[in-house]
C-alpha cells in the first residue's frame, strides 16, 4: 500500500517503535510510513517493508536494471525507495536501510531540481508583507515572494539558505533534515494565523508557550495585505498539505486571522483533511462579525489598495463565513464596562474591534483587560488559550466570573450582546 505524508500525503503518519517492528513482521504487513519523517518529497516516496519475501518481491517488481541492492537476510528494518510515476505501481530505485534511501533520494533530487542560485547565507527580515510561506517544518520555510514569484528557503532564525524554484530550495530543506536530524516535537500541530500588517513574530508568545506545552507549532506568514481571504485559505492549506507527521491540528490566530481560518475550514477537498483531525480553535480579537472602523473606512478609495481586499472583508459581510465546526473559542479584548478602550466606539472594545463583534454562536468566550495588539502578550489570555487547547475550557468557573471584575464567559450582557447595525457606526 502506498502509505505516505508530505508534499502529497494520503494517509496518517504513525511512530513505529522497535517492537512494533517484530510484531509487523509476524503479523506479515507489508509496508509502514516513516515514523514523523518526510515520507514523499517531491513524489519520492520511502515505504517500510517488513520480511524477507517482502524486500525480494519489491526488489524484482522494480529493480532489474535499476541498481537495487537485495539483501539475503535481513537483520534490521529494510525500506524501499520509489521513484514518481504517473501510474502505479512506482518504480522501485533502491532497496535497503533508511539511510541508504534517504540519501539516494537527496542524490537524485540534487540530479533532476538543483539546489537554487548560488547563495549567500544572510540575515533577513523574515517575510512581512511580500512573502508568502508555502511550506513550513520545524521553523525552517519556503517562500514565495508576492512580486517576484521566485523562492527562498529560511532557517529558524530567518537566515537564507537558498534561493530559486520551491523545488531547489525543498532540495536544500532536504540536506539540513538529515543533516540536523529536524523533526516536530509532536504529532499535535499548532497552526498560528497573524493578523492584518503584521507576521509571525507577532505570535512568538505564544508559540513558546505552545512549544513548553509539549506541542509542534507551524507559525505561518501570509501576505495580509496582498491577497483576498481566499487566496491566504488556500496558501494555508497548501502548507498544511505538504506538512509530514502530523495526526492532529488546532489553530490559534489573531485579528484577521480569525477569518483566515474559517474561510479554510469552510474548504473542500483538500488532502490535509485526510490525514489530520482537527482538534479545537482559539481566536483571539477576531472581527467575527465585522469591524465598525472598516464599515466606515471601506468606501474610502484608499482603504483597498492601501490594506488590501481581505482589510476590506472586515466588514459586516464577513457575518456571511461559516462557523467553525469543531470546538472553537474567543478570547476578547476590553474594559468590561461601557466605555473601552476607544471611546469613539460605542459599548466596550479593544481599540479597534467592539467585544460584541467578536462573539460567535456556539463557542466559548472570555473578555480579558487588554488592546486589540497587546491581547497576544496577555498573561491571562495566553493561560487560557492553552487550557481550553488541552481541555476545551478556557478558564476555571471561579476565576472567569470575578476576574477583572465583570462577567466574562458564558453569560449575556449588554455589552456582549448581539448588535443592531446602527450600533456599528463609529461615534464621531
């Protein structure tokens, strides 16, 4: 069976310990994926086999005229390396140890893509609005760059390691796995969505606390400004499709995240679906319902071109996106009294966004004291993003109705409740 996750994944991922190992070859399965590796780059695909029928058959499927070395017994697990094809069955290239396939696989994806333009390994800025990721693991990642529509590939600390086509720089990616033996922390994947003009550092709080939780984290930036909701869905999935090792994913976003994501979960068709569960979803700030600001500022000629098509989806059109299916929770910015942050904005707010904007049916929800920005550096709301994570409950009953002095989950207030359209104006 062809059982393989990465950039064309079909099924889960799944750790393999060493008894595992014994028990498959009584049990006479055939092949196994790569526990929490790439198993399938660019269409090369490395299966686990287990007896010795198994390798030879594998062998002679493929590999006459081929170079496959065919062991006589075999005393550790042996692998078979496959190369693309249009039609099953793949070819088989090599059979052997994991080692030996997966550095004949380098080998061949060096001969056929390259490794980009020469290079320089140099500092950069790490992607603000004119890049977009196309692949992420383990803080590495491929970019796509918004106007020129050439790639680079970047290192935990945003340094360029090359630069050229996606599939150059996946090749590079490729020789800093193995050679830095990079894999996720877990097969719980964390996805952080920014929100409008800003980028993943944003999240940086809360990706190490996400990280110190136990969790795999994949901080995506996506070029908020340049592109409509659509399209940054779509860029996310693409991510998420090319993702190895993962069984279950949750999203944590902010702002304008928080459409990102239900415009990809409202998606259908795509691979990732297959192979990963979604778990729970916070959003912190969201303009769940739209933004006053924007409904006043949209008509503007400049609002657009300036901010972009999705900056001018924060309105109240946006009431119009599905509600996540699964567990799901906002988290709020305010002062928990009639007056927030702005005054110019009617009922409490964050500064930008009124807390009634933010609700949405079905989910949890919690008001802590803070602006639409600082909301991400929020002790309490960084607490409660990693309690309901784990749990499905953002705070303890006792802290969430006293805490700050205002009711905050669960209950219904004037502040909180559903508004009519001329309460989004803002007051001038």
């Amino acid at each position: 069976m062809d059982n393989c996750y990465g950039d064309s994944s079909a099924s889960s991922p799944r750790r393999v310990a060493a008894p595992l190992y014994a028990a498959c070859v009584l049990n006479g399965i055939l092949c196994l994926p790569l526990p929490l590796a790439a198993a399938d780059v660019l269409g090369w695909k490395i299966e686990l086999l287990e007896t010795p029928a198994a390798v030879n058959e594998a062998a002679g499927n493929g590999a006459a005229g081929n170079g496959a070395a065919v062991p006589a017994t075999v005393a550790q697990p042996r692998y078979r390396l496959l190369a693309p094809s249009d039609s099953p069955p793949h070819r088989v290239v090599l059979v052997g140890t994991r080692t030996e396939c997966e550095q004949r696989r380098l080998d061949e994806l060096r001969r056929i893509h390259g490794t980009g333009f020469a290079n320089l390994r140099v500092p950069t800025f790490g992607g603000k609005q004119f890049w977009a990721d196309e692949f992420v693991f383990a803080g590495w990642r491929i970019q796509r760059g918004v106007l020129t529509g050439h790639y680079r590939l970047l290192d935990d600390r945003d340094v360029r390691h090359a630069w050229g086509s996606y599939e150059s720089c996946r090749v590079t990616f490729e020789e800093q796995r193995l050679h830095r033996q990079l894999r996720h922390r877990s097969e719980h994947v964390v996805v952080l969505l920014h929100g409008l003009v800003r980028s993943k550092d944003c999240m940086s709080k809360l990706e190490s606390d996400l990280e110190g939780a136990g969790y795999a984290t994949v901080a995506v930036n996506y070029p908020s400004t340049r592109a409509p909701l659509a399209e940054h869905a779509a860029q996310v999935a693409q991510v998420l499709d090319r993702l190895g090792g993962a069984k279950q994913v949750s999203f944590v976003v902010h702002s304008l995240g928080g459409l990102v994501v239900r415009t990809l979960l409202a998606r259908q068709g795509d691979a990732w679906r297959e192979r990963m569960q979604v778990q729970r979803v916070v959003m912190l700030a969201p303009p769940s319902n739209g933004s006053a600001i924007a409904d006043v500022l949209a008509p503007q000629g400049w609002f657009e071109p300036l901010l972009g098509a999705a900056a001018a989806a924060t309105t109240a059109e946006t009431a119009g996106l599905p509600v996540p299916s699964c567990e799901f929770a906002v988290i709020a910015g305010g002062t928990g009294s009639t007056i927030g942050k702005n005054p110019l904005l009617s009922g409490d707010n964050d500064g930008l966004l009124r807390v009634a904007t933010t609700r949405l049916p079905g989910g949890a929800f919690l008001r802590v004291n803070a602006r639409h920005r600082k909301i991400l550096d929020d002790p309490r709301a960084r607490a409660a993003t990693l309690r309901f994570l784990a749990s499905g409950v953002l705070e303890a009953p006792a802290a969430s109705s006293v805490a700050d002095g205002a009711p905050s989950e669960g209950r219904q207030t004037e502040d909180t409740a559903p508004e009519t359209e001329s309460q989004r104006r803002v007051k001038l």
